[in-house]
C-alpha cells in the first residue's frame, strides 16, 4: 500500500487578536494509506473539521507539510489547487449545497463538465467527454440507488436521498479520496446506515475515504479511527476493514455485516469500550 497523504508537523493557528492566538492544529503526523478508511473522533472544538479543511486545502495551514499524491499543498497556486481538489478529491458535507434551478442529474455531472473544460489541453489525466461523464453520472445514480431521481430538481428528494446525490456528486471526477464533514449528521439512523453502507462500498470499490464523526456507529464501519483532543491527534484504533452488510452480499458474514463472525454490534462495543478508555 502505498502513502496518499501525509501530513508533517502540521499546524493551525488563528489569531484572534494582538496577544491572542488560538493554536488549533498542534504539530499533527498523519500518513493515511489508498485504499484506507479513516475515521477522526474527538469532543467538540478538537479540531476534527479544521483537520479536515487543512489536508484538502480548503483552509490555509500555518506551520507544516501537507503531501497529496506527491504534492505539496502550500507549493499549488490557486489555481492549481482548485484543479486538484476537483480533479483528486471529493467532498461531502452535512448539508449539501446544491443548484435550484438544475435537476438533479445536472447537478451531479456539473462538476464533471468543469473538470472536463478545465483539463483541456492538458494530457495529465485522461479527459472525461461530457458523453462519459454523463454515463457516469446514471451509473452512480444506479449504484446510490436514486435512479429515478435523476430528472426531478432537488426540493423533490428527502434528506438521506440529497446525501446520495451528494456522494453521486462526490464521485463524478473519480478521486482518490473523499473527505467527509459528519456526513450523516442530519440523517436518521436508518438513513445514516444506508449512507455508510454505501461508503463502505465505495471504499472497497478502491476509494480512500476519510470522515469526520462524532457518531460510535459511523466510525465502527471505517478501518481505522484517529483520536483528537486539543489539536492533536493522541490515539488510534485500527478496526479492520469493515466487511458490509449488503443485501446482495455473496456469502454469509457479508450478509451479517461480520468478519470473522464479528457483527457490527461487536465492532461497536470494541470502538465505544476504545473510547471509553480514553474518557470520551
Ligand atoms: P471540531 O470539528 O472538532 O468540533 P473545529 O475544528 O471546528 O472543531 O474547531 C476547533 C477550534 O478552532 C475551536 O475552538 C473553534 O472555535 C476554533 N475555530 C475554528 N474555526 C475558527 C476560525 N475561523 N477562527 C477562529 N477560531 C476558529
Ligand atoms: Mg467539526
């Protein structure tokens, strides 16, 4: 397995006033591997989200490295780190923003024509045609089961379903790595299920997954949960990956959502005892 990010002494600083920072990230060493599915937990204020908004290049760090794909993020232009969010990474966030006035499936492949206009000319990665992103586009739709959704504008879809398209949406440019915001955070249990059983899909579909997630029930399907507390990461747990819990699985332990017999309760109770542990 090779590293996807890595992230060196990493460190956020906001400055409040004349004599008053607030150290947010504090000199965090994070390697996370493709293919992996990562979870990040801690209390509230920990910096889980600024974590997040500083590996993605959302948010400017202030001290440190950050290596994607071989490229340091504080060396891109502006420019070329809007490319390289939209050509490697996707976003999911709790509520997704989308264009009123497009339909849905327009509003998936959007970011699909963007990439396509944008990589003109250029021969790094293949160009997607607007034909192939559209083919695209369907199939997720298929695969996150919203088929049926794609000509309808989104005041017609329901919150779990506008989560779906957000992961459609996410998809599209076929990135390394989706980053997730408590993705289900406005979901109902069952809805948030649903989600993370797709994520989990899309993880062994061979996309690198990272979440943000105060949820026990969220971080027990990711592979691996880091630990914050005050700007630092100070614990991890690697669970193993999670096997699914699909209704077409092909054998038995899938069906149950288990790994060697494990149930997805078990894995629940091994993360919650971790957490408890550490006085979360
Ligand atoms: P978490 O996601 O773990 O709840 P955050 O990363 O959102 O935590 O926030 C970590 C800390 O950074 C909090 O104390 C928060 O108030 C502070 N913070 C976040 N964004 C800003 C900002 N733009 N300006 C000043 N302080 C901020
Ligand atoms: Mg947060």
């Amino acid at each position: 397995m090779s590293v996807l990010l890595e992230t060196k002494q990493l460190n956020k600083t906001y400055v409040l006033g004349k004599q008053n920072e607030l150290n947010v990230l504090k000199d965090v060493d994070l390697k996370i591997m493709r293919g992996e599915f990562v979870s990040v937990m801690g209390p509230s204020g920990s910096g889980k989200s600024t974590l997040l908004y500083n590996i993605c290049g959302m948010d400017k760090m202030s001290e440190g490295s950050v290596l994607f794909n071989e490229k340091e993020l504080s060396r891109l232009s502006e420019k070329e780190l809007s490319a390289l969010r939209l050509n490697e990474m996707g976003f999911i966030f709790q509520q997704i923003h989308l264009l009123k006035n497009l339909s849905i499936l327009d509003n998936i492949i959007l970011s699909g024509y963007l990439a396509h206009n944008r990589r003109r000319g250029t021969a790094k990665k293949k160009v997607a045609n607007k034909k192939v992103v559209e083919k695209r586009a369907v199939k997720l739709m298929e695969k996150t089961g919203i088929a049926e959704l794609a000509g309808n504008d989104i005041s017609q879809a329901s919150g779990g379903q506008l989560q779906r398209v957000g992961i459609c949406r996410a998809l599209i440019n076929q990135p390394d790595i989706i980053f997730g915001d408590e993705p289900t955070g406005a979901l109902n249990s069952k809805s948030s299920d649903e989600i993370m059983e797709l994520l989990a899909g899309v993880n062994r579909g061979g996309t690198t997954v990272m979440l943000v997630t105060h949820d026990v029930k969220v971080a027990a399907k990711t592979e691996r949960v880091l630990f914050m507390m005050d700007g630092r990461i100070v614990a991890e747990k690697h669970m193993g990956k999670y096997p699914g819990n699909s209704d077409n699985g092909d054998n038995e332990s899938r069906r149950h959502g288990s790994q060697n017999g494990e149930s997805i309760k078990a894995r629940e109770e091994r993360l919650s005892s971790w957490l408890l542990e550490l006085g979360f």
